[in-house]
C-alpha cells in the first residue's frame, strides 16, 4: 500500500486527487492501480480524434516521449508515452459529430492512424511507429537491461495493461516489451468502443521459405484474419526493397586522391584538412511501391513483379562513417596529447643522444644508399628524408597517437636535413600565402582575428614554429619530435641574439599584449636583439679607439669591427640581414654586467645606423668627428651639436649644425629617442655623484644630449633656447611581466605610503628624463623642464600648485637628478638582461608547455581554414558558416579566459582541467564541422555528373538535411542514373570476384546478360491492409495490419488484428 | 540627477557571480583622472593631487543586482611622454575613461584624439565613457555640455560632466560602465589572480563621509 504510494509521490508532482483504495490486496492490482494512475495523470482518459495523419507527418513532425517509473512488487518498471506533439497551428480535433454518415461506429484514432497510407515506411520514427504506423502510443518495459523472457510473466504484464486500459476508457495502443531488449519484441493491445486490437509479433533470425515471398505472406496474414475469399479486392499492400551500395568505385570513392603522407610530413604552410576515408560508407536506396492491390501482384520464388527499375518511387539514404578521422581534426588531437606528456627537454633529448651514436653509420649508409639525398633540390631532400621516418604511408594516418608515439619512440631523431628545412622554413620567411589579405582585410580596425584569439600574426616565426610542431608532432614522431623542434628553435634565438640578427616574422613594436604569450616573448626578444644592435653599431668605433689607447691588445677587435662596418655598407640596403660581429672580446674586460653582450655598456655615444646606403660610405670618415664628439672631454658648447637627425618617421632637420657642415656625415636614427641606452660605465656615473654641490642652476657643463629644440621657449633663468633632449625608451613589456607588475603595486595598497613607494618605483623614467634635460639644458630649472614635460603644470609664469606641493617627487627627484645625457645614464631597460630571461623562459619549458602556449596559434589556423572550406561549402551547408561563427566564438573566450602566467613574471603555468576540457570541446567542434565539410565533399563529388553545381549543390544540401530523400522519375531520373551506374560498377566488381575463371574469353558474352543492374535487395518490407470481420463472419468489419520485414538475418512479422467485442 | 542609488558596498552576498574587469583612466594631465579615482575608491578629494607618475594602481568592488564587479583600475599620467605605455594599459582593458577638463578646449580635443586611437587600437568590445571633469567649475566653463554629449551619442560612449571635487556623478560613471559591461564571459569570473591588498571591505560607498555615495550637493 505504502509502496504504490511512493510510487506515486514520484510519478505525479502536482497530484490533485489521490485515490487510495484499500480493497487492493495483491501485488499485482497494485501494479495496475499505478498503470492507472500514470494514465490519469497523463490525460489520456478520454477518446479522442484527431486531424487525419499528414504526408510523412510521422517522420517531419516532432515526437515527445513522457517516462514515469514504477514497481511490480520490488521490480522496477518504466512505462513511456510517445507521441507525436500538435501542431499548435492546425485544428486538433474534429468535431465527431459529423461522422454520423451511416450507424457505423467511427474507427478510434489508432486505427485510422494505422491505416493511413501517407506515412508508410517512415524515414524516421520510434520502431513501434514505423510498423504500425502509430502517433501514439504507450510502452511498459522492465527498467533492468535483461528483458522479460518468462512467456507467464509476459502474459501477465499483457494482462495487467488490458484491464488498466478497460479500466481507464483508454484507447491508446500499450505495448509490453517482451523477451530481450535487442530482439526489440513488443506484445500490445489497444481497446475502444465495441472492439479491441491484439498486437503480436514475429522476429526469427531465418525467413522461412515458406513466406519468404508476398504470396506467402499474404497467405498467412489472410488466413488469421479470416479471410477465405481468393478474389477479394480488400487487402492493399504497400512495398519498399532496399539496395545497398557500399562500393563507389574508382569515380565516387572520396578522397579521390588520397592525402601523401610523406607531402601532409613535410608541409608546414598551412594546415591541411580533408577526411583519409571516405564519409559516406554506404548508400541505400530503396524502391517503393506504395499502396497496391494484394491479389494483382505476384511475388513468388519464380516470378516477382517487384522490378526496382521499374518501382514507382526511388528514394535514397546516406549511412556515414562514425568516427572519421580527418586531418586538421588528427593534428589538432595529436597535439593535445602531446600537451599532457610531462617529460623535460633533457629527458626526451637524452634519450636520443643514446641513441646517436649507433645512429651516425646508419645515416652515413642512408646518404650513400639513398640516390635523392645528394639531390639539390630541397623538396626532393624534404621528402625523401620524410620517409625515413614515415615508412607506411598506408597505415600513418589511421593510427592513433599511442602507436604514433611508439614509431617517435622507435626512431627517435628526425633526420638531420629534415631538420633543417623544417629550422629553415622557421627561421627564413618565404613570401607570405595570401589568406592573410583576402580575410582580414576587410577589417578595418588593426584588432584582428588573430587578436581576438589572442594568438599570432600569419606567418609570423610563432605561427611558423606552431606549423612546425603540430606538423612534426603528427607525422614525425610526437613529443620527442617536438622536443626536438622546439630544441632547435631555442638554440637559433640564442645563436640570433648572440649574433644580433632580427628575428624573422617577428615585427619591430614593442609586445602586442592582445598575441599569445609566447609571441610577445619573441617580440620582447627581438625588442632586445634590436638595441643591442643598436647599440654595438656605436659602440665598435668609440670603444675600440678607446680601448685602442688603454689597451693595444684590442686592435684586432677594431679592425674586425672595421671590417664588419665596411660589410655593413655593402649590404646597407638590408637591414634585417645586417650582420653585426659579436663583440666576444670586448665583453672581457666589463666585469660588473651581468653577460657577454653588455661590452657595449662601456660605449660611448655614436649614433650610426647602417640602414641608409647613401650614408654609408661616408661611415669611416665620420667615425673622426663621432670619436671627438664622443671623448669625455668634450665641450661641445649648446649649437656646436652637429647632428642630422633622422627619427622615425619624421625627418627632422636642425639647422644649428652650419658650424660644422663639413660634416657631411649624417646620424640616422630609426627611433627617436633611442639613445638610450648606451650608458658610459658606471664608474663616471659614480663621479659625477661627488659633485653633490651641483644645484639647480648650474651652467658649468656643457650642453649634451640634445635632440631638438623646444618650439621657440627659452630658458628661464639664463639666454638660451630650451632643448628637447633624447631620452631612453620605455621599457617594453610582456603581459606576464605586466601583471607581475600589477601584483606588485596593488600589493602596496592604495595607503599615502604605498602610493609613494610606487610613484617612486616608477619615477626612474623621470629621473632619466630630468637628467637627460638637465644635461641638454645647462642652467636650467625645473619650471623648464615643466614646460616642456607637463606644459598644463605651467601657469601664468609659474609652476601650479600641484607641482609646488612640497616634498613632491617631481620636486624632489628634480633636485637629486644630476645632468647626465641619456646615452651615458644607466639603461633603465637592460635588454641583455630582458633577453636572458626570455631564453631562460623559452629553455626551461617542457615541451609540452610549450606545446600548450602554441594551442592558440594552432587553434588560429585551424579556424582560418575551417572557415575557408566552410565558405567552399556553403551552398550545401548553409548552416556551417553560423556553425563556424560558434566555434570563434567560443574560441575567443576560451583563449582570453586562459592566463599562462602567474603573479611572477617569466614563469609557466600550465593550463587547468578547466581550460583543457573546453579546449577539447573545442576541438570536438572543429572536428564536427570538418566532417560535415568532408560528407558534403565527397557528395558534391560523387554526384558531380548531375548537372551544373548549384544543382549538385542543391542536391548534396537535400542529402545532409534529410534522412531519406526521394528522387526525381525514380530510375530514370538524372540522380537515378547516377545511382544506377555507381551499382552498376559494384556489380561487375563483384561478379568478377565472383568467377574468375571467365576472365578473358567469354567476357563479351557473359557481361551483359548475366550481371544484373542491382543487387540482391538487402531488405524487403511489405505492409499488408485488409478489412474483414472478425473473429467470425457476422462479426463487424474492421481493419487489420500487418508489416513484415525480410532481411538477411532477421524476419520479423508484426500483426495488428482487430477483434469486434460486441458481436462475437 | 546627481543621486542614484547608492550602490551596495562590499558587504555583497557572496552567492552573486563576481566579475573582474580592468579599467583604464586616459586624458591629457591635470584634468582630474587621478581625483576620480580617489573619489571613487575612497571617497575622498585633495584641492592639490600630485601629477601621477607612470600609473597608479587601485581596485575598487561595486554591486549590481546579481553580480559583483571588480575593477582593476590603472590611472595612467597624462604627459605626452608617457603616451606611448598607454597601449600596455588599454590593451586588455575591458573598460575605459577617457577624462578631459570642462574649462579647457585643448584637453576635449585631446580626450577626442584618446577615444579614436581606443577605437582603433583597443579590444573592440571595450566601454568607453566620457568624462567632463570639473563640472563644479561651470563658470569656467569652455567645453559646452551638449557638444560632448552629442559627440559621445556619435561615437557610443557613455557620457557624464563629473566632479571629482563635489562628488557628482562619479560613483555613477563607474556605475554605469559596470552596468554596460558583459558580465557572461570572459571578463568575468572568479579573479585569476588572489585579491589584491587592497582593503575593498572598507571602500566606496561604505565610506561614513559619504563622499562615494553619489550624492552630491
């Protein structure tokens, strides 16, 4: 009792009425009671009619299915309601009135439903539907996966379900499902005014010979409804035989040319996309014949009137592969695998070095044996080294990583010239492809797609080192392939910055915080490698006279760097090539900076660029006037500075130079204020502290380090103009080291002594600006410098009230600041450092860290060519660009969410299962719409003889969108012809497997007589309509069904036979 | 006008979401960036704000209906040298306040200039607002308050003449720049980094001198 009424505290939510009848004593009225209840609650207690069945509303409409749970004794049931929802739009019911034409009794819903001819066969619809042609229907089935195979216990439930459908005035068809879940048996029973309808089933594995045809069947159905009569017109049978194709041939198998695994190895441009199988595995059509009369048709073991060429309609269905493996999806997937290794550098590197030593005489045999390795071209060298590594070009793509990893872990080292084009393709930048232009252009704004991703440029050295690894990753050899990749790249931005050579691809502005964080490391690098240039491009002349006079061991060094300035002249022209000679040297005696590349620190101040090839020759003779320009002794009085100052864009010239123009030489600066820098030791710096005396006006030092002056202000305290001087940059920075930055000053809080600390932290610039002023300006005062820096700080002749808060930093660090120009100050940005840390960053990441700072840029590219193919696409899948919209999207936000970076700067983190998980989902999507893209393909191919493309495109569309589609004219139709001829193919194929032996002579005789234009069919199904009366001739005439499927391994009957109960 | 709800301080129930966003302060100098902050986030005003050196660093929580905003604000200088940092700032900024000073010409010109260049170089969805700082000097007066409204309505900004001095609007800038902003993605969620130092529970419109409330004279 309590039990039933648990059951329905489950069932029914907002229970109005509640009937608790203790005259139930057994189990089994409990059951029903609950049966009864659900039914209620259901609101199927009434009769109801409905609008007619539409054409194929079985498969178009949309279908809800209602569960509820319940018990027999401790047995738990559920008991589900499909039904095919309203149309809200159209009429429901009908009035039933009107149907009063003679005294016949309307059918109920059910049976009309059932024999409706519009929906035979449905495309798409619950088995229950599709063999009884059913809108409605219940089903009880046991909740445990065993089934119901005890035949009383069938019965029983059988039982149950009757009275509960008597009981409740319920006229909705209930199935019981019986015996094993997959035998999908169901035993059912429907009730309703004056009569009663027994479902039974069939399903054997073997047809029996005996109703393997429709005479047989029609034999059988006839018989157990009745009906004696031969002649009787009264039974219609509907027919529908299904071919398979599974073989398309040589012109409709897709890839038409599979992807070369050795080309997929070595092509690093662009990812490549596309399916290595076909998608569509098999097509089925299906011949139907609907409605016909039953006793016209023969169909027999002789003779059957069921020819599929000449059936009334054709309609086809598209099977696809389930789990396709595409490549764009496969890198994608390799790739993240590798991000989940945890092995170091050294430890996948070590392994290799093991491996070497043995490996040396196998490569030395290679060359000789190999005749393509001495070859010149590059390609040929490419691919034949790939199959060192990619033996089995059948089976590589089909693998998975795990074997994958096992060939890397087999054989270990990518061939050295492999390799090196792979460093080549890295680190040289061919001319671009033209994806770039053509989808981003139309962007206006300089905030473009790679910026939403937070990835990087095209063609950038990011994007080419992200090609490199996710290519190697999955063609040579996983993780330790990519160690290695990632191993040379480090070593070549050492060997770069140790040379002063740009990096290729990578831009000259500071770090774009909207690019991933590996890409604004390489611009930070590059940031680095540019100043260091810069500045031992002045330094070799001044240092090496210098050094020439304290110490004559450093000649040679001076000559080399002659010698490297005349190599600049020559190839002025270029200035990403410009080769600089390391100033191993020199670096020797400064022992107080940290590295090898600060040598330069100790320079003096000579500003020469090589890039401009008009200046260049006149380089050796300016190196006089620059070495006396730069001599600490030079009193080189305020206008005597003679300088042609070329800055960035705007070429400014300073007419104050007249004195001296003798000197044709020309400073060519590329950045304004770059002098920087360049910091004479620290030593001076320390002497000039003694002259603590110096105050604000101070005019005893000659004027250094201008730049330009300052509209037509004077100073205000003595007779000259006011100067701009040059200043250091601003420090650039990556966007770790900015929130590194960030934790910092918030950590101070927002309290007068934090704010203090931090204005001081950031006060060094000022300081180097202030002195930089004071150098330029002798005799200057702070209003000055004011009126220059902050003109709003400066009203009405004096300084505002802000500026003269006492205690101040800006006054306070103008009065500690000594006139020191910027090229002798101390660098505020050390690059020798800055670079360090970045290789020090790069150098310690695992590869699967590094690995994982590339997602983002692989991730770029994948959608750049997702969307292209998609485009291709979009006659046949209009819905895959808004598909694609989804996929950037969410892209976009995953990649802004996901910070590689701590509070402390320089160090990884690795990403979070969050991150992961929707990164796979991700990729999931990608892969989603690359087999959508790879179906439609291999459609649009195989059905490309139909006509022009946009009907291809049109047809291919009707294909994706729906289950089944019928065809035009059947067999004669244009895609009927196709269709024919691709089975056509299959069948010579297989009856030349068939019979080999007729191989030659007896072709021509053979062929065509014997092959048949289809296959057997792999399926027939027949529904089979009659009226009679029954159970005995006086009895009322009523409808009965009966659908038969004959397969190959399953036949199946299943039998709707209505019973008249009030008469007989 | 001046009054808007006060908005609920820190005590916020923690089951709302609670979304981080950085905001960046642009204008030419002096014309009062680092006084809104001030206001903002402490509810206080110096006549003499020392000229900010670099940028300043502060957060300050409000609450909306179901959500917690943080903002992370970075009060820039204004310098012309220190232009170039500015992209370092605005960069991942989610939101923005480009400041200039109602009694000066130049420095509306020079907000103008600031909001192309976010337009063009920031994140695309950044909010931008406008503010006409010193409002309280009205008989200064030189930028007219319908010229910059209707510039604002052109280019989509939020707009509000504010001072920091008297209090008006402040509150109610930030306010409607946390209102504007999404607070489904990105942005949002729980901060990536742990709270700052700063002492949000005693921020804002907590503050017993009321001075953050909004409610100006």
């Amino acid at each position: 009792m309590s039990e039933s009424e648990d059951e329905n505290a489950v069932v029914q939510e907002d229970e109005v009425f509640e009937i608790t009848d203790f005259t139930n004593a057994s189990d089994w009225e409990s059951f029903i009671t609950q049966i009864e209840e659900i039914i209620t609650n259901w609101n199927l207690t009434s009769y109801v009619k409905l609008q007619p069945l539409q054409n194929n509303e079985i498969t178009n409409g949309d279908w809800e299915a209602v569960t509820a749970h319940l018990k027999f004794t401790n047995v738990p049931f559920t008991m589900t309601l499909h039904r095919l929802k309203f149309k809200p739009d159209t009429e429901q019911f009908v009035e039933e009135l009107n149907e009063e034409d003679d005294d016949k009794i309307p059918h109920p819903q059910y049976v009309e439903d059932m024999m409706c001819i519009d929906n035979d066969f449905p495309a798409r619809a619950h088995c229950i539907a599709r063999w009884y042609g059913l809108r409605c229907f219940l089903i009880l089935s046991i909740s445990s996966s065993n089934g119901i195979t005890n035949q009383s216990k069938c019965n029983l439930l059988t039982s149950s379900v009757s009275i509960a459908l008597s009981n409740m005035s319920c006229d909705v068809p209930f199935f019981v499902q019986i015996q094993e879940n997959w035998r999908r048996m169901y035993e059912g029973k429907a009730v309703s005014t004056g009569m009663s309808t027994q479902f039974e089933m069939v399903h054997l594995k073997k047809c029996p010979q005996q109703y393997a045809y429709l005479s047989g069947l029609l034999h059988l159905f006839k018989n157990k409804i009745g009906l004696t009569s031969l002649l009787s017109g009264e039974t219609r049978v509907s027919a529908r035989f299904t071919y398979v194709l599974h073989d398309w041939g040589i012109d409709g198998k897709w890839p038409a040319k599979p992807p070369d695994p050795e080309a997929v190895a070595s092509h690093f441009g662009t990812l490549l996309y596309g399916c290595l199988e076909d998608p569509v595995t098999e097509l089925q059509l299906a011949a139907v014949w609907p409605s016909m009369t039953g006793d016209l048709v023969i169909d027999n073991d002789i003779h059957s009137d069921f020819k599929p060429l000449s059936a009334p309609r054709w309609v086809v269905r598209l099977c696809y592969a389930d789990d396709l493996t595409c490549l764009l999806s496969s890198y994608l997937y390799e790739f993240i695998k590798a991000t989940n290794r945890t092995e170091s550098m050294s430890d996948l590197l070590n392994v290799l070095e093991d491996h070497t030593t043995d490996k040396h005489l196998g490569q030395a045999l290679e060359k000789i044996t190999d005749p393509s390795a001495g070859g010149m071209l590059p390609g040929v060298k490419l691919a034949s080294g790939l199959t060192k590594v990619v033996t089995d070009s059948q089976t590589l793509f089909r693998k998975s990583a795990y074997t994958l990893g096992r060939i890397a872990a087999v054989r270990g080292r990518i061939p050295r010239e492999v390799l090196n084009n792979i460093k080549s393709y890295m680190f040289f930048q061919e001319s671009t492809n033209s994806r770039q232009s053509s989808s981003q252009q139309q962007q206006a704004s300089t905030y473009t797609f790679y910026h939403k991703l937070k990835a990087a440029p095209i063609d950038s050295l990011t994007h080419h080192l992200a090609m490199c690894a996710i290519v190697v990753n999955l063609c040579h050899g996983g993780l330790s392939a990519l160690a290695q990749v990632w191993h040379v790249f480090v070593s070549e931005l050492r060997t770069m910055l140790d040379k002063g050579e740009c990096l290729p691809g990578i831009d000259s502005s500071k770090p774009d915080l909207n690019t991933c964080l590996l890409h604004q490391k390489l611009q930070m690098l590059n940031c680095c490698i540019q100043r260091k240039v810069l500045r031992e491009q002045r330094s070799p002349r001044s240092s090496s006279e210098v050094d020439f006079k304290v110490n004559p061991s450093f000649v040679d060094i001076s000559e080399d760097l002659t010698e490297s300035n005349n190599h600049n002249n020559h190839m002025a022209t270029d200035e990403s090539k410009n080769e600089t000679t390391p100033l191993k040297e020199v670096d020797k005696y400064d022992g107080n900076l940290e590295t090898s590349e600060n040598a330069a620190a100790s320079s003096n101040h000579s500003e020469r660029l090589s890039s401009n090839d008009s200046r260049g020759k006149f380089s050796v003779q300016s190196d006089d006037e620059d070495e006396f320009f730069e001599c600490e002794s030079d009193i080189d009085l305020g206008d005597t500075e003679q300088k042609h100052i070329t800055s960035g864009d705007q070429h400014q010239e300073i007419s104050e130079q007249q004195s001296l123009d003798q000197v044709s030489f020309t400073v060519n600066s590329n950045k304004t204020e770059d002098g920087a820098i360049i910091s004479r030791d620290d030593v001076e710096h320390s002497t000039n502290e003694n002259k603590d005396s110096m105050v604000d006006i101070d005019v005893s030092y000659p004027a250094e380090g201008r730049l330009k002056p300052c509209d037509d202000l004077n100073l205000l305290r003595c007779n000259s103009s006011l100067f701009i001087p040059h200043t250091q940059d601003h420090a650039p920075v990556t966007e770790d080291q900015l929130e590194e930055q960030a934790e910092v000053f918030s950590k101070l809080g927002d309290t007068k002594e934090g704010s203090k600390v931090r204005a001081k932290m950031q006060s060094a610039s000022l300081r180097s600006d202030m002195e930089a002023f004071k150098s330029a300006n002798p005799g200057c005062v702070l209003e000055d410098f004011v009126r220059w820096y902050s003109p709003r700080d400066f009203e009405n002749g004096e300084l505002s009230q802000r500026m003269k808060i006492p205690q101040n930093l800006w006054v306070t660090t103008w009065k500690s600041a000594k006139p020191v120009p910027a090229h002798r100050q101390k660098r505020i940005f050390d690059d020798t450092k800055e670079a360090e840390k970045v290789l020090h960053f790069l150098t310690n990441l695992k590869p699967a860290e590094a690995a994982q700072m590339l997602i983002p840029v692989c991730t770029h590219e994948a959608l750049l060519v997702l969307r292209l193919a998609s485009d291709a696409m979009k006659e046949s899948l209009p819905s895959l660009p808004l598909i694609c919209n989804q996929i950037e999207a969410r892209a976009a936000q995953i990649f802004k969410q996901w910070h590689m970076y701590g509070s402390v700067a320089n160090q990884f983190q690795p990403w979070t299962k969050d991150i992961q998980s929707k990164v796979e989902d991700l990729f999931r999507q990608i892969t989603f719409a690359e087999t959508m893209i790879e179906r439609a393909r291999s459609l649009q191919h195989k059905f490309r003889n139909l006509g022009d493309t946009a009907q291809v495109n049109a047809f291919v569309r009707q294909l994706l969108e729906h289950p089944e589609v019928p065809l035009d004219e059947a067999a004669v139709g244009p895609v009927g012809c196709i269709i024919k001829y691709y089975f056509q193919n299959q069948q010579n194929i297989v009856v030349e497997a068939e019979s080999p032996l007729s191989s030659e002579q007896s072709e021509d005789v053979r062929l065509p007589k014997e092959i048949p234009p289809l296959p057997k069919p792999a399926g027939r199904e027949f529904i089979i309509r009659a009226s009679n009366s029954y159970p005995s001739p006086f009895s009322r005439k009523l409808p009965h069904r009966m659908y038969a499927v004959l397969m190959q391994n399953e036949f199946r009957l299943a039998s709707a036979v209505s019973h008249d109960s009030t008469f007989f | 006008m001046a009054s808007r709800a006060p908005q609920r301080p820190n005590n916020a129930s923690p089951q709302g979401k609670i979304c981080q966003f950085k905001l960046v302060l642009l204008g030419e100098s002096a014309v009062g960036k680092s006084s809104l902050v001030l206001r903002f986030v402490k509810g206080q005003f110096h006549e003499y704000q020392e000229s900010t050196i670099g940028a300043a660093f502060l957060t300050q929580t409000v609450c909306l209906q179901d959500t917690t905003v943080k903002f992370e604000i970075w009060d820039t200088a204004g310098q012309e040298r220190y232009h170039s940092l500015a992209p370092m700032y605005y960069r991942g900024a989610q939101a923005a306040i480009v400041v200039y000073d109602i009694t000066n010409q130049d420095t509306f010109a020079r907000a103008k200039t600031w909001v192309k260049e976010l337009q063009r170089q920031a994140s695309p969805n950044i909010v931008i607002a406008l503010a006409g700082n010193k409002s309280d000097l009205s008989n200064k007066r030189m930028v007219d308050h319908d010229e910059a409204a209707a510039y604002s309505d052109e280019n989509g900004l939020l707009f509000m003449e504010t001072s920091a001095k008297t209090a008006m609007h402040v509150n109610d800038i930030f306010l409607a720049i946390a209102e504007k902003l999404p607070k489904n993605d990105a942005g949002g969620t729980a901060a990536n980094r742990p709270t700052s130092g700063v002492d949000i529970t005693q921020g804002g419109g907590s503050n017993p001198q009321g001075g953050c409330c909004g409610r100006s004279q």
